[in-house]
C-alpha cells in the first residue's frame, strides 16, 4: 500500500505537469498558429494578427486548403517557403505557363512588398507576343536579354500553349525575357505585350528545355532584427503589438513580454511558476528524466 502510493504521487505530479505544457502548448498555438495547412509559418511572417513582424503584417492569408500571398494584383498561391534561404514561391493560377495560355493579368506589388520581398534575382519574367510598338521592342531594348543559353524565341517551338502565337500569325511574334524591374515599373499596358509568365531557379537551367522549368516567381525577403532570436531563445513567439506595432514577446496567452519571456534559461534558479512555454518544456522534462 505505502509503496504503490509512493509510486503513485510522481506519477500525477507528472501526470499535472504534462497536462499543463499540453495546455500552454495548445493555447500558444491558438493566439499564433505556425502552420497553414502543411506549411510552416515562422518569423517574420504570420497569419493571425499581431503574429510575426508588423512589415509583413496582412501579406498572408491561410484558408481551408491553401495559403495565400496578397498584393493588390491579387492572391497567389505560396508552394513554399524557405526559411534558410530566406525564399517564398508563388504560384499565379492566372499566368499563362508551358501548357497553358491564359489572358494576361499585371503583376503588382506594394512599395513595402518590393521593398522587403521582392521576385528574386533568378525570377525572370516573360513577355510574350509583344506588339513591335512594344518599349521592350524599341527604346527600352536593352532590358530584354537571354539566361542560361536559352533565347525568349525557344518558348514559342517547345510548349503547346505559345505555339498558338506561332500559328495564328505564322511569324514568331517578339518576345522578351526581363526582370521584376520592367514589370513594376511598365504595366502590361505599357508594356504592350499581350501574355507573361515567369520562371524561377534560371541559374540551373542552362540544357532544360522550356517543358521542364520552373514556372511561378520566387519571393526573396530580408529579415528585420527586432530582437526576435532573443525572444525565441526564452520560448517565446515573435510578435507586435496590433495598434502601435511594436515588438511582443508573446510569452503564454496571459503574458506578454517586451524583449523575452526571461527566467528559466541558461540554468537559472526560477523554481517559481513557469513563465514561458520553455519554462513548462524544461519543467515537462525534469519530470521525465526524474522518473
Ligand atoms: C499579446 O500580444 C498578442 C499580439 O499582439 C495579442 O494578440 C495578445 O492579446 C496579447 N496578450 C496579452 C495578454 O496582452
Ligand atoms: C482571406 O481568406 C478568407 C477565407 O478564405 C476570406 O474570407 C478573406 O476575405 C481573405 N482575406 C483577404 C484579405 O483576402
Ligand atoms: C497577339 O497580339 C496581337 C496584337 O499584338 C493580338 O491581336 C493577338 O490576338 C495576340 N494573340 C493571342 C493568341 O492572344
Ligand atoms: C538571344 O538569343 C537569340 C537566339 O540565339 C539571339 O537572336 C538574340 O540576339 C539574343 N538576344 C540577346 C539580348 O542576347
């Protein structure tokens, strides 16, 4: 009897403790989910309000079945994203690709966007059967060059979907590979180029015919350091404050921090309540380990 209690006391004190990390863990993932869907969602970017950095702040929208990229062209599906190389690809379901033609759309960003997250240096647009009034045809010629050993001509021979061009006007209309920069700076009214895609990865796609490249735009960020490696160290989530915007250390869905969620780290001596989600983890594993 005595022993069978003795065994039993560690076990509820466990038993209590994992309840509660089960419980702060669940509530942190509430107040800022780090998924949508199958993707990760990390620092600088969020899907709930007041998650993430503010200059990031209502770029994404998670749904049933995808995760979206707004700008005010419109919403783009997100394949991935790369938190190492600091990378974010876009699908456009309204682009015209290899196989498939489809009316052309612009293309357009905020200020903040291109400035934070803009197409990367390996994203070259497409233009496509540009009329010869086109700037790209004329003054602006120069913007238009080739990648890899691959001429912009190539697409209108391989894909199923630009041979039409080929066809209906028995020439092969001009076309123009080019860079984010033309785009957001010419419409595709300017531009005067009836069709656009745009292809990711360029650099390893010297002998890859146009069936097989990568088409969508890659996103390249940068990271504004606001402290969030200290914070994330004390267990806590990257944040901002949803009036001023200022950094949050968003501790537990009671306690918010303004640098870290602080004790229990580096071995301190905090045996007082827990206070962070690292705090519950670490407390969560000493009980493990003193089974
Ligand atoms: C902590 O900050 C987040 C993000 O701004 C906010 O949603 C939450 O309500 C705050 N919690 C507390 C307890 O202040
Ligand atoms: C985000 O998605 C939700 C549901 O899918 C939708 O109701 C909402 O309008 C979208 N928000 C924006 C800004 O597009
Ligand atoms: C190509 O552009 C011309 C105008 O420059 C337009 O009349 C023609 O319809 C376009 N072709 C296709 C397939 O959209
Ligand atoms: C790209 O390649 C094509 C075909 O090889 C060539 O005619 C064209 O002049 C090249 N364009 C540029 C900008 O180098």
């Amino acid at each position: 009897m005595t022993l069978g209690n003795s065994l039993l006391v560690p076990f509820k004190l466990n038993f209590t403790i994992l309840i509660i990390f089960l419980h702060y863990l669940l509530a942190t993932a509430s107040l800022c989910r780090n998924y949508c869907n199958n993707i990760p969602i990390n620092y600088p970017f969020g899907i709930d309000d007041g998650c993430g950095a503010p200059q990031f702040r209502r770029m994404l929208n998670c749904s049933a079945t995808d995760l979206f990229f707004l700008t005010p062209s419109g919403s783009y599906k997100v394949q991935t994203i790369d938190y190492n190389k600091k990378t974010v690809v876009l699908f456009d379901p309204s682009m015209s690709t290899c196989s498939i033609l489809q009316p052309h759309h612009d293309f357009v960003m905020t200020d903040i966007q291109s400035a934070i997250i803009p197409p990367s240096p390996d994203t070259v647009f497409v233009l496509m059967n540009c009329s010869i009034d086109s700037p790209v045809l004329n003054h602006y010629r120069s913007l238009c060059f080739n990648f890899s050993g691959h001429s912009c001509d190539e697409l209108y021979a391989s894909c199923t979907s630009f041979k039409l061009f080929h066809i209906l006007s028995n020439t092969t209309p001009p076309c123009c590979f080019t860079t984010y920069g033309t785009v957001k700076f010419m419409s595709m009214n300017i531009l005067d180029c009836t069709h656009y895609t745009s292809v990711y990865n360029v650099d390893a796609l010297k002998g890859v015919g146009p069936l097989d490249w990568l088409y969508g735009i890659k996103l390249s960020y940068s990271l504004p350091d606001l402290g969030c490696v200290r914070c994330a160290k004390s267990g806590g989530t990257c944040g901002f404050d949803v009036e001023t915007e200022a950094f949050v250390c968003i501790c537990s869905p009671t306690n918010n921090a303004t640098r870290d969620c602080g004790g229990a780290i580096n071995g301190g001596k905090s045996y007082g309540a827990p206070n962070s989600l690292l705090g519950v983890f670490v407390l969560f594993l000493r009980a493990i380990f003193s089974l």
